[in-house]
C-alpha cells in the first residue's frame, strides 16, 4: 500500500470490487436461510437498514475493506482476524488447507468417514428419534403426529417445549430477542428431547438446519427426514393453517418463500432420509413416510 494510503479507501483495487458482490451474496444468502426480512435483520443486529441495502447491493463500508487488506498484509484469511473463536491449532490450519483442495463430493466423503471414525464419541441411537424437518406447510406436524401414533411413541414438536421454556409465542421470542436467542433455545429444546424420551418423532422448526452445530447433532442423534413440497402446495397448506408469519406485510411472499427454500436446500439434503410430499394426500405421505423409516428401526 502506498505512503498516506493507509486510511484512504476510496480507490478500489481490481479484485476488491468483486470481493464486495461475494459480500452482498453471502449476506443475502444468509438472510434468506434465516428467512429474514432486511427489516429483521436491521433490528436484530442493529444496523440501519439504509446500510444494509448498500451491504446487499455490493457497496460495503470502507472499513470492510480495510480489515481485508491488512489480512492480506499479514497473510491470514479474514475470518482469521473477525473470529471470536481462540487462535486454531496448527493441525486445524493444516486440515482446512487440505479442505481447500478437495471437491464438494469429496468433502461428503471425508464427513462421512469422520462421522464413522468416531462414533464411539457421539450417541448413535438415531433408530429411536425421528426429526422431521423442511418448510412449513411440507406436513412435519400432521405427518409426525399421525407416525407417532402408528408407531406408539411421542409426538414432540421443540417449538412447543421452547414456548414453555420461554413463556412466549415463538413469534414474540423472534420480536423481543432475535434469531440468536429463539436459536439457543432451539438447540436446548433438541438435546432435552434427545436425553430425556427413550423414543419420540421430532418436528422441527423449519431454519433449524442453517445452525450448523444443531444440524450436525441432529444428524448424529437421529434418523433425519426432509419432507418437501413444491413452493405453491408449501404456501397454499401455510394459508389453509392461517399462519402468515414469515410473509406478514411482504407482497412478495411467494418470491420470498422460493427464496429460502433455495437457500435452505442444501441443508435439507443433509438430512438422511426425503420424503416428497408433493401431490399426495395426506394418508398416501403418511404410507410412504412408514415405508420409508420403518426399515431404519
């Protein structure tokens, strides 16, 4: 960097202008795995949402770019210096090096590999817990009470256990203490049901699988199914439940809702089972779902 340049960041370098549209991207996605409105976002991390349209459409704060730089001076990642997490070993450096190297399909392979390694570390009873997860209106509540009867187990939704925890409507958690405090207890809700019932269907809430850490205990501690829709039968079964919460105010809810669910997918297919509901009624779901887990138990 050149003398008197060191607070000066109005000239973009050649690679910093598509460093910013990575940014924009990266933010968006994550507000729509969330299910977020910008609005939400602006209240739940403090930040105007006059920013956050300059954040989304590519145009950063000059001290992003800042931060960056000296990154780069000092040749570490930027996540290195944003982190809160202690200083990685040397070892973890030297597996995320070997990560960068490999392919999509070749990272599944090693996380399988590693789920296997060590499984003596971690409770592998996922036969006797069932989580349901996917969009809302994809049948987890109705589908997972109706298995829960066949099957002569309980049916509990963590949704429920986090209103009791709480002592508020899950909608009130989201206005009175964000996303990060509703995820908490979310996680809490999961390890209870987990430890404390021999055996149980789980439904879950639909953004749980975009916490990574919940979405890989999930993944160890039960038999994970994705139930999916197309987007018109998950919006058209959300209105017949009379719940609009994510589309409130927002008349471009059908957008929205593909939005996510884009941004989601990739989690969802984590999930060890799919079961497309799409087209079906709900005793036809019902017999696939049975014939689906049923082996597993």
């Amino acid at each position: 960097m050149r003398k008197g340049r060191q607070n000066d960041t109005s000239h973009i370098e050649a690679d910093e202008e598509p460093f910013l549209r990575h940014l924009a991207e990266r933010v968006r996605a994550a507000r729509a795995r969330r299910g977020m409105t910008r609005k939400n976002l602006s209240r739940d991390s403090d930040v105007s949402e006059r920013y956050l349209a300059q954040l989304e459409g590519g145009e950063g704060n000059a001290s992003v770019l800042v931060l960056r730089r000296i990154a780069r001076a000092v040749g570490l990642p930027l996540e290195s210096l944003l982190t809160e997490a202690p200083e990685r070993s040397v070892d973890e450096l030297l597996v995320l090096e070997s990560l960068k190297r490999l392919e999509p399909e070749e990272i599944a392979e090693l996380r399988h590999y590693i789920d296997r390694r060590f499984a003596a570390k971690n409770r592998t009873d996922k036969a006797i817990h069932v989580s349901l997860v996917g969009l809302r209106g994809a049948g987890k509540s109705t589908l997972g009470r109706r298995l829960a009867d066949r099957l002569g187990v309980p049916f509990v939704e963590l949704n429920r256990l986090i209103e009791e925890e709480y002592g508020a409507p899950i909608n009130e958690i989201l206005e009175l203490s964000g996303q990060s405090t509703y995820r908490r207890y979310e996680r809490r809700a999961l390890e209870r049901v987990v430890n404390d019932y021999p055996a149980a269907i789980i439904g879950t809430g639909g953004g749980l699988v975009t916490e990574p850490s919940t979405l890989d205990y999930l993944l160890k501690h039960t038999l994970t199914v994705w139930l999916t829709a197309s987007p018109e039968e998950h919006m058209r079964r959300v209105i017949e439940q009379g719940d609009m919460r994510p589309m409130a105010d927002n008349t471009e809810a059908m957008d929205d809702l593909k939005r996510i669910l884009k941004a989601r997918e990739p989690y969802y297919r984590k999930a060890q089972l799919t079961l497309s509901t799409a087209g079906k009624t709900e005793d036809e779901s019902l017999q696939d779902l049975l014939d689906l887990v049923s082996p597993q138990l």
